[in-house]
C-alpha cells in the first residue's frame, strides 16, 4: 500500500468513525423527538467552535462543531426552562414520562442496533480467524505452574467454549483484579500442523486451573496473554523475503523476493523479531543489508518465494538499502521498509466464519451481547479500582484504531465500528449524570415519586457527573499522550 493511500485511508477513517458513531446516537435522540412532537433547537455533532451550520424548515439549528467528542440534540423546555403558550406543548418538559423515556433511550438504542447490523454484516460477508493455539509457555509464569502445555488448542475458560484468541482474552479480563482462579480447558495437538478434530478423542482434553492472585498486567500497554506466560503459535518464519509491497522503500531498493537476509550494517540477523527492530531503528537511513540470493532464480508469483530447487547456486551480496519511515504525525518516526516473510498458517490452524443472511442474525446478537458484557464488566472494574485508569483510550487511540483497521480491509473496519457503537451505547447507559442513562435514572425516579426533584439536587448531581466525565476523558487522553513517548 502506498503512503498517499494509506494517508487517504486514515484521514477518511476519522471523520466517517465520527459521523457514524456519535452522527447515527444523536440523530436517533433528534429522530424520536420529533416523532414525539418536542420542538428540537439544536442538533450537534461535536463541540466547541461551530464549524458548519444550516437551519431547516423547522427552525432546527444543524451544527457541526471542532471537538469530535461527542454530541448533543437540544430541545425546547430541557431541564427547569419554563415553556409558556402554544409552544407549551413542544416542550420536552410538558410530554408524558414515556416520551421523554423514548427519546433518551433512542441514542443507545440506536448505537446497539447499529452495531448489530454492523456484525451481521460482517458474519455475511465472512473472515477467516486464527484458533487460539498456545505456541510457547513462559518458564515459571502463572500458565506454566497451573501445569499448562505448548502446541494446545485452548477450548474453554471457566467452562464456557471459546474458539478466537479474543474469546479468550474477554473471558480472561473478566478475572482482573479479583484475585481467584479460571479454569482453562485445551486440547492437546498432535503436531502444529495438526488442529482438533471435532470428534478427537476426549482423552486428548485437559483442564487447568490458572492461580491469578498475583497476577498483573502493564497499565498503559497490558497484554493479558503475555502477564499469563501465554504466547500463541505462530508458523516457521525462515529469514527469505517472501513479500514486497508495492512503492515500498524494499521496492525501489536492489532487494528481491528469494533474499535470505543475513545482517544489516554487519550485525549479525537472527531472526525477524530481530529484523523488524533492526528496520525500526534506522528510519530515512542508508543502510547495508548483506544478503543471500539464488542466482538465475526468478519468482513465479510478484509476491511469493519459488520453492528451493536441489542444485541451486547461492551467492552473498552486500545491498545498499534506504530505509523509510512511518508513523501518523504525533508520533516518532520508525523506520519501514515493506517486506515480509512468505508466511502460511496451517489450513487446520484457520477457521473460516461465515453466514446465510439469516444465520447470522443469531450470531450478531451474541457478539453485541458479549460486547455489551465485556464493557460493563470493564467499566465496573475500573470504577471499583480492580482495573487501573491507565487502560483506557481516548480520542487518539481511537482514531488510530480506525485508521489501522480501515487500512486492514472493509470487514475490520465493520467490526472496529460495531465494536465503537457498542461500546458508545452501553456506556451512554451508565447511571451518571449528563450521559442518558443518568437522564433515564432522574426521569424514573420522578415518575415514581409523581413529581419534579428538588432542582438544586438535580443540578448538583449533574456538576459531579460532568466532573467525572472530563476527569476520564482527560485520564484517557494523558494515556494516550504516555503511549506515544
């Protein structure tokens, strides 16, 4: 891919996250307000400086604003404004409790509903996943003393079947902070080439019981597979340039696909972990790759290494090579080049998902469900102190996360963005005053107790709420201001 490409994916990434997620939660709060006859004064995504303004036939103020925080739809008669003659009845505070109920349940509604089309879409439409297959246990971590084994297949946590290396992680997390254990179920592999068979032998399935009283994750980084002593399989990965992107550096340098790389400014390469942090450091550098190439060998494909054939001459050459640089403006350059090994999973390591239009819509269902689980349960954990601050995102993380996944393909994009909606729906149902459901929780309780709360409560709580807002989103975005340094 090349960078302008990959610049004009991003910058297309943000504005359409935006729109769609806040854009989709906003107009459906807009939406049934109007159905529900409540005159609506202003419609804004983000806030802030006004941007861009229209107003239509009735009367409504369309804005958008500078800070892609969030959003707001403003009606007549929101809050303690007295509303008098015949706007009286437009004003959101005059409609009945099951109006006023409708309308501020319709902006999570809508996320949710989104992100149910958006799973089904992406169930259709199909994707292939990896099984969570353990490649190597970590010497005395906490999988390695709860007697868990390499070349696995992990089956079940706690009992519940799992399939994706996210289905294990979500399960895991919901453990952090609790001081307990989780059963894990694996499935022993006969080779790393081999994946369960539906109907192996049972004999082959052990449980452990993994001890996480001690266990930690990092703050700003965690990696939950990593803090067990987990790392999943991956496949040989011989050092031969098996893939070179087009309008790559690797592509307008002598480097070419069947080079088997040997050192890089004479330092010894051992293996591509190694390579890749040999290629990271020396951003828009001229360097010296030493490496070994076939001579008289031509691939077959522009993007794949022709097999080793038995009498084939290799000669060691020395290749200047200048290295590029990647990295979105507020980070430090890395050094890129565009190559890659010719690496293959196993066809039984892969599974291939996907749906009949109708078959999916189960499917749907269950993932924004576990999405709607896994955040409240994360929410929860953070809120009570089992989880630190420091795990959060904010607006740069999330913006990144939409360029990378844009730049991945249409399908994992649509899941980033269901994944987003779901996130921003469940959470706007949180009981905390000034999101929807703090909304929801006054509008209940002055139902039930047949009259209006005393209003300097009303605004108190709501000062404390905002108050907790900003103080998470300014935590979130020193988290990702910490990530980049």
């Amino acid at each position: 891919m090349t960078d302008l490409l990959y610049w004009l994916l991003f910058i297309i990434s943000i504005p359409a996250t935006i729109l769609f997620v806040i854009g989709t939660h906003e107009f459906a709060h807009f939406a049934v307000a109007r159905l529900c006859g409540v005159k609506v004064l202003r419609f804004s995504i983000g806030f802030g400086k006004t941007l861009w303004r229209r107003h239509d036939k009735h009367g409504t103020e369309h804005v958008i604003a500078l800070i892609p925080l969030g959003g707001y739809v403003k009606m007549l008669g929101e809050g303690d404004e007295r509303v008098s003659g015949q706007e009286a009845r437009l004003a959101f505070n005059q409609q009945p409790y099951y109006k006023k109920f409708l309308i501020v349940l319709a902006g999570p509604a809508m996320n949710l509903l989104c992100a149910f089309v958006l799973y089904w879409l992406v169930f259709v439409i199909g994707f292939v996943t990896i099984k969570p297959v353990i490649g190597q246990i970590t010497p005395d971590s906490i999988a390695s003393k709860a007697g868990m084994q390499a070349n696995t297949e992990i089956i079940s946590v706690d009992f519940d079947k799992v399939n994706t290396w996210t289905g294990f992680m979500f399960r895991l997390l919901a453990h952090a902070g609790n001081n307990d254990k989780m059963t894990v179920g694996t499935h022993a592999l006969e080779d790393r080439a081999v994946a369960r068979d539906a109907k192996a032998d049972s004999a082959q399935n052990s449980q452990y019981t993994l001890d996480l009283t001690n266990w930690k994750m990092s703050g700003l980084t965690p990696d939950p597979l990593s803090s067990l002593g987990i790392t999943p399989y991956e496949p040989p990965m011989p050092l031969v340039i098996g893939f070179i992107e087009e309008d790559s550096p690797a592509a307008r340098s002598p480097l070419k696909i069947g080079d088997k790389i040997i050192a890089v400014n004479n330092e010894r390469i051992v293996d591509w972990a190694a390579l890749m942090k040999s290629i990271k450091s020396h951003a828009n550098e001229e360097t010296t790759f030493t490496v070994k190439r076939p001579e008289g060998v031509v691939p077959a494909k522009a993007n794949h290494v022709v097999p080793a054939k038995a009498g084939i001459h290799y000669k060691t050459i020395k290749l200047p090579v200048k290295i590029g640089s990647e990295g979105l403006w507020w980070q430090k350059k890395s050094g890129y080049l565009g190559i890659g090994p010719d690496v293959e999973f196993p066809p039984s390591m892969l599974s291939t998902v996907k749906y009949s239009l109708l078959a999916a819509v189960p499917h749907a269902a269950h993932e924004v469900s576990d999405f709607a689980y896994f955040n409240l349960v994360l929410f929860a954990k953070i809120f009570t102190g089992k989880l630190s601050l420091q795990t959060l995102g904010g607006p740069i993380t999330i913006f990144e996360s939409a360029g990378k996944a844009l730049n991945y393909g249409i399908v994992p994009f649509l899941g980033f963005l269901a994944f987003l909606s779901a996130s921003v729906g469940i959470i706007n149902l949180i009981p905390i005053p000034g999101l929807d459901g703090g909304h929801l929780f006054f509008e209940t309780i002055e139902f039930i107790i047949r009259r209006p709360l005393p209003q300097r409560l009303v605004v108190g709580l709501y000062y404390m709420g905002f108050a907790l807002i900003i103080y998470v989103l300014v935590q979130a975005l020193i988290n990702d201001v910490l990530r980049l340094t």
